[in-house]
C-alpha cells in the first residue's frame, strides 16, 4: 500500500492493528505460526497469515479490497529489520 492510499494516519494505523492483533489474532495463534506474517486490515479487523508477507497482505487484498493493511510478524516485536551491511 502506498503513503496516498492510506485514509488513517501512520500512528492510527499502528494502534488499531496492534490493538487487533493483540486481542483478536494473537490469543488464536498456534506454536507452528511463530514467526509467520499476519496482514491485518483494521477496519474490519479479517485478517490473513502466511510464511511470507507479500503472499498474506494480497490474499488479504484479494478477500478486502482497500484494506487498510498492518502487518505484523507473530513472535517478533516487529515485522522487518534493517541489517548491517557486513
């Protein structure tokens, strides 16, 4: 999703998908789905989980067109992090 499609801001977004992911999905996540990806629209709260972000966020597009999508690595503080170059 681009910065122009966003209808929240990036705080907003921030809140209500961590918010939705913390009372919706992560009490129904399994052992096996640590460190998958979950892609969350906070609007309607329908979320998609996959081993690979890109996979969950268009499945997740595909089932809520104009999802305002948070997405978020179960297991992990964050979704991605940046590495040193060696």
């Amino acid at each position: 999703m681009h910065g122009s499609d966003l209808r929240l801001s990036r705080d907003e977004l921030a809140r209500r998908g961590n918010e939705a992911f913390d009372r919706q999905i992560r009490p129904a996540l399994r052992a096996e789905d640590d460190v998958k990806f979950v892609a969350i629209d906070v609007e309607s709260g329908q979320s998609e989980i996959d081993e690979d972000d890109h996979s969950a966020v268009d499945r997740l597009h595909r089932r809520v067109p104009g999802a305002q999508v948070w997405l978020v690595r179960a297991g992990y503080p964050t979704a991605h992090r940046l590495l040193k170059a060696a």
